[in-house]
C-alpha cells in the first residue's frame, strides 16, 4: 500500500503542476567539510532551504526520477541449526608512516565502472516494480555448534526498601553543535580506507579501561555501500573501535579497530541475516567490570515497513575477556520476546555503586520503560536481577 500511494501521489502532481514545477532557489550552503589530508566528507546538518517569505514563495518539491514499488513473494530458505560458531580470527594492524597514505589500495580503492547513457528524461517519474522476497525459514539440523554450558545457581536475593531522595534537577541542553565526522568517507578517521568501514550506525561509547575508551558501531559496510541500502558482500552486524583521544573539541581519533584481516573491521557479535529468522544484531549498550567486557545487544528478527519499528528475537547480553577483542554470547543471559512485548529487548545497561542498573523496552523506538538492577558479581545470572 505504500508504493501505490507514493506512485498515486506522483501521478496527481503531475497532473496538477506539471507546467508550474520550478526548481528551489539555490541556497548557498558551506562547501562540505575536508579531512586534513584532504579528502571530502559530508555534512551532517542538512542545510535546509530558506525559511518562506514575500521574496521566496513556496516551490513544489522537484519529482523523482522513478518511483519503485515493492512487490513481495514468499521464498523458502533452509536454515541449518544451531548457529555456526564465530569467526574469531584476529589481526593486528601495521602502524603506518604517513597517516593519509592507503594502506590496502588493492582492497579499498574503487575501480572505475562503465557508464551508460540514459534517454530523454521525461516531466514524469518512471515506474518500476521491484521483487522482493519474503523470507520463510525453515530450520534443519547443522553441524554442531559451540558446546553448551550449565545455567548458574539460582540466586536468592532478599528485597530491600527503596531509598527516598530528592529528585534530581533536571539536566538542561544549552548548545550543540557538529564537531566532526567519525567514520566513513572524508572522515579525519579515514575508516573506509583503514578498516573498509564505510557506511554505520550508532556509536556507543563506554571506558574499556582507564585511559581508553571503547566505541561498538552497528550495522557497517565496506567498498561499494551505497547510502540508504543494508546488506551486500561486506555487511557486518557490528564492529569495534578504541580511542584514547581526551581532546574532543576537534573530534574523536580512534586509534584501533578489531580486526579479522589486513584492512577489515570484524564482526564481534554474528548474526544469520536471515530475514524473519535474525536480520542482524546490533549492540545497545556497554560496560566494563574489572577486567571483563559486558555488551547488551539486540537480535533483530525482521524490520519493520513502519520507520522506526522492528521485531526482535531476544535481548541478551555478551561478554569480552581480552578488552573487546573476542566476544561470547551468553546462553543464559537472555530476555526473549514473549508475543512481541516483552520489555528488555533494547536495553542500557549502567554499574553504579555495587549494583548494574538494567533500562529496556520493548523492540522498536516504542513502550515504556523498564528498570532491573543485578549485583556485579552476577551480571549473568538472570535469577539474580531484582525489577
């Protein structure tokens, strides 16, 4: 329903305003930020056009080339379980001299593709029907995975009062401001060509250990992403970095990230990418108790055709015993998503005092807010958390 209603509403605008289509006033836009070793990045805010006034009547948006409408069809896929074990090969990269050379050019340096001519354009968008299919999976038995290891002991835990404090005065945004581009093409990181990280999502940040900060992006794709397009050869659900920069007010450096081979971002936590199987999983959250790393991560189910929207598997927890280099998903530690709401499934989770402090939703940027907090000491004990 949603193409047909964006194709129908093309066709009416061309009916009514065809003869009276003018472009947009140009707006003279700062010119795209440059890295320092001069390479062009983007621009985060968007400039938009000039506010309405009597010297800028309103001006109908220019109408797209082609207008794509979806078309599903069901395709069965077989799905051998259980999961196959990660890949937990490492690499440590080469420091290099000069830090605007390439250091993979024969992995990271696009190859020129031939263009080809298109026809008289026409006052219309072109219609096109795009397949797609509608994933059914059905599972079959695999090799066999990673061993599997007994749940902890119940904790019992005696309830406690909640203390009584004054609420805290509320946090006040004065001023924000872009500061730099952190990954991607153009950025002063140079991720694209160091780590082949050239489109990502989020960028949640915790202290791995004094002195160092750990950054797990999600969903991330090397040479040949194209903006607003997931999946292709080299997807990956999630990758690390750390920084050590205190200076932030020209950006943050990253001096690291976690490596599979020469030049390559690895994926710590795998996902099937299968869609209405598990899609991918994305970290929520992270922290560091002593010298173990905890990461809270969601696995996607499938998306959503509403913005915004998404159904999971499960919540669950990972942990790191050598500073976020290899990652094991707990068995144990795990909120499945009973009916699709149960709360948990994107959570943030936050040490304080001797308790870490659990915050979660249900799956998508919906719900109210649940709180759960668990002794250090038995983060992976589900038994133990008290809501």
């Amino acid at each position: 329903m949603h193409g047909r209603t964006t194709s129908l509403g093309c066709i009416i605008a061309v009916a009514a305003g065809t003869a009276v289509l003018a472009a947009p006033p140009a707006y003279a836009a700062p010119p795209p930020p440059v890295n320092s070793c001069g390479e062009t990045g983007f621009d985060p805010k968007g400039y938009p056009p000039e506010p309405i006034g009597p010297g800028n009547p309103p001006q109908l948006p220019p109408l797209p080339d082609r207008v794509v409408i979806p078309v599903p069809y069901p395709s069965i896929e077989l799905v051998p379980v259980p999961d196959p074990p990660p890949n937990n090969t490492r690499v440590q990269a080469e420091p290099s001299a000069d830090p605007c050379a390439d250091p993979c050019p024969d992995l990271t340096d696009a190859t020129d593709s031939p263009t080809t001519g298109s026809a008289d354009h026409l006052p219309f968008p072109r219609i096109e029907i795009d397949p797609q299919p509608e994933t059914l999976p059905i599972p079959i038995p695999g090799p066999g995975g990673t061993p599997g290891t007994p749940p902890p002991a119940p904790a019992v835990t005696a309830a406690e009062s909640g203390p009584t404090t004054v609420p805290p005065v509320a946090p006040a945004v004065g001023h924000v401001e872009v500061v730099s581009q952190l990954t991607g093409p153009g950025s002063e990181n140079r991720t694209d060509k160091r780590w082949q990280v050239d489109g990502t999502d989020l960028g949640i940040m915790w202290e791995s250990k004094p002195g160092e900060v750990a950054v797990v992006f999600g969903d991330s794709f090397g040479k040949g992403w194209e903006f607003g397009v997931v999946g292709g050869d080299d997807w990956r659900s999630n990758v690390l970095g750390h920084s050590t920069d205190t200076d932030l007010s020209d950006g943050m450096t990253l001096d690291s990230m976690v490596q599979d081979s020469r030049c390559h971002a690895a994926e710590l936590l795998p996902s099937r990418k299968i869609k209405n199987w598990e899609t991918t999983v994305i970290p929520t959250s992270g922290f560091a108790i002593d010298d173990r790393q905890y990461m809270s991560y969601m696995s996607i189910r499938r998306w959503s055709t509403i913005p915004g929207m998404w159904w999971t598997n499960y919540g669950g927890i990972a942990y790191s015993d050598d500073n976020g280099s290899t990652w094991v998903k707990d068995e144990h530690a795990k909120w499945d998503n009973v009916f699709g709401v149960s709360k948990f499934q994107v959570s943030t989770m936050v040490p304080a005092g001797e308790y870490v402090y659990m915050f979660g939703t249900v799956n998508g940027r919906a719900g109210q807010v649940g709180l759960a907090r668990v002794p250090k000491a038995d983060v992976l004990n589900k038994t133990a958390y008290q809501y």
